[in-house]
C-alpha cells in the first residue's frame, strides 16, 4: 500500500467539517442594547416616585 492510498483512506475516515452560523455584530448590538433597556426600565420602575418616599424609607 503505498502512502498516498493511506493518506487517502485516512482523509475519507475524517468527519465532514460542519459550517457554522455566527451572529453579526450589528445582530449582537441591537439585542445587548434591548437587553440593557430592559434592565434600565426595570430599575426606574421600582425607584420612588417622589422625594417623600425615598426618605421615609431611610
């Protein structure tokens, strides 16, 4: 058997390579952007409306 049949056979035993999708950056940036909204807005709702509240709370 000679050393290209070999490497050959060797090469067909391999698994076929599987492409992968990535994201795209701007895919990324909108969602990390919504993502920060959401935990801005989060905050704000349980802050105290007023000045009164925040200071009976101390």
């Amino acid at each position: 058997m000679s050393i290209s049949a070999t490497l050959s056979s060797a090469l067909n035993r391999l698994p076929d390579l599987v492409a992968i999708q990535a994201p795209e950056p701007s895919n990324f940036a909108l969602f990390s952007l919504g993502v920060v909204g959401v935990m801005l807005g989060r905050r704000v709702a349980r802050k105290p409306k007023n000045a009164d509240q925040a200071n009976s709370q101390d």
